[in-house]
C-alpha cells in the first residue's frame, strides 16, 4: 500500500510546532481553509496557492458557529479518507483536521464580526452566519499563521469580508481569491452538490444559465438592471427553482449598491450575486459584469 505524503495534525499545538520550523527554515506558507467533502473546486485552490508558496495547509472543520438552527450541520457531507486521498494526489503538505474541542474549547467566549458588507446577500437569510464564519477563520490563521490564505470566488461574499477582516486586524496573511470551479454542465462546484436529484441539478442549471442572460442584457443595454433582474428571478421559478432569497448587482471591491462618480465614463465592475433553493439544497453563484453608466 502506497504511503500518504500529506501530514495529519489535529491540535494546534503541533501545528503551530510544524509551521515554525517551516518558517525559520524561510519557507512560506499558504492555507486553505475548507469544511471538507472535497472535490476539484478545491484541488484546483490547491494547485493555484501551490504556485506562490513553498508549503501548503489544507484545513478540515465542519464549523458549527456558521450553521442556523434549521441548516444542514449534523447531515453536512464528511468524507475524511477519501480526502485525505484526494489532499495526498495532489501534494498536500499538511492536513490540519481538529476535533470542535480544539477550536472551541470549555469556556469559549469570543465572537469576531465585521459589520456593513456582512449586511444583505446571504446574511439576510442566515443571520449570525458570518460572526460564525470570521471567527473560525481568525482561529485558524492564528493557529496556523501562514503567509497566504486562499478562498474560492464562490462564497464572493464570504472572501470580501474575510479579505476586510484580515486587513482592519492587521493580520500577517495575505487573503487571495481563487477562481470559480464549475462542473462540465456549468454548475459552481459545492459540496451541497451531492445533495440535488438528477432532476434538481436540471432545474439548478438555469442559475448559471440566468446569470449569463442577465450579463448579456445588461452589457448590451437591451434591458435595465431593473427589469433584467426582475425577469431572471421570475425566470428561475418558473423553472422550478423552489426560491430566490437575492438575485442582486453590486459593486465588486466592497460590495455596495451600485453608484455612480460624476463625470465616471469608464464601465464599473460589479458582481452579479444569487442564492437559490432547489429542493431542499440551498445553492449559491456568482459572476463578473461591467456596468455602463
């Protein structure tokens, strides 16, 4: 049987052990944090952050802070050996998987937040999701301290807050954005994936398929924003989409509502952002487009 080459630590302790003689060795390291259930969406995060660091740390933490009461927590797809499989394929270096206990331990009281772009898309629907997500993302990088941190393009709104988080707490990690994976009939890679029918994954590939449209309309001034929007989303539950919870534009660096700078000539790039149910499977997606004032 063939040995593992990736590394498997579960405590902080030996991973910040690990991370030290890395660093005073004057390697650098990159992490990418995920929940598990792995598939080519993050092997492809793998290979990118592969190319700007000596070591790469892939976390495994199905977070509990970031699951409402109603979410999917206890039934969250977890498939350790096969990723671990998968991590080893693609040269992983370590696998930092902990126990709940490690990251919250007896006594924890700590919530990190950040406020104004943590506002609307999915919070709306998911409140206290984000005070979930930046806090286990600040333990994970303290615990780990890397030099670089990649998120997929697909949580948009999860990698804008994360990069802010970084940046006000002047954390010594550069927070990169990785480019959005999508399957061979254009459906954004997600873990959730598994979860949809073959007749739901059907109806989930009008998502991409409205998004394009949307761009297309807008870019080529057929339709406003208004009404292309509002066409998309009436679009999408007709096509059986069981509900639309956001279908919005907004700007791309900061994520505000679209504004225009007087005398502005130049197109502005913005972000085209949904979140759909389809069955039971909450999915989300996003794209580029350029909006011409």
């Amino acid at each position: 049987m063939k040995r593992l080459s990736v590394q498997i630590i579960r405590t902080k302790k030996e991973l910040r052990t690990q991370i030290t003689e890395w660093h005073m060795k004057g390697l650098k390291v990159g992490m990418v944090p995920t929940m598990g259930a792995l598939h080519h969406g993050h092997l492809s995060l793998i290979r990118e952050i592969q190319k700007h660091v000596d070591k790469v740390v892939v976390s495994i933490f199905v977070n509990p802070m970031q699951f409402g009461p109603h979410e999917d927590f206890d039934k969250y797809p977890r498939s350790e050996t096969a990723d671990i499989k998968k991590l080893d394929q693609v040269g992983t270096d370590l696998l930092y998987a902990p126990e709940v206990g490690e990251i919250y331990p007896d006594g924890f009281l700590t919530t990190v937040s950040v406020t104004k772009i943590t506002e609307g898309l999915c919070a709306a629907k998911r409140p206290g999701h984000f005070d979930g997500v930046t806090t286990v993302v600040t333990k994970l990088l303290l615990q780990c301290l890397p030099d670089v941190a990649l998120f997929g393009e697909k949580d948009f709104q999860q990698y804008t807050v994360l990069k802010q988080m970084a940046k006000d707490l002047d954390m010594p990690t550069e927070v990169m954005c990785g480019r959005l994976i999508r399957d061979d009939d254009g459906l954004a890679t997600s873990s959730r994936n598994v979860y949809l029918t073959p007749e739901e994954r059907q109806i989930a590939l009008e998502i991409p398929k409205t998004l394009k449209q949307i761009i297309s309309e807008i870019e080529d001034g057929t339709q406003t924003i208004e009404e292309s929007l509002e066409k998309g989303t009436q679009h999408l539950l007709d096509s059986g989409v069981k509900e639309v919870q956001y279908l919005e534009i907004r700007q791309s660096d900061n994520l505000e509502p679209l504004t225009r700078t007087f005398g502005e000539t130049s197109p502005l790039l913005a972000r085209i952002l949904v979140a759909a149910v389809v069955g039971k499977t909450r999915l989300i997606d996003n794209m580029p487009i350029k909006i011409f004032f």
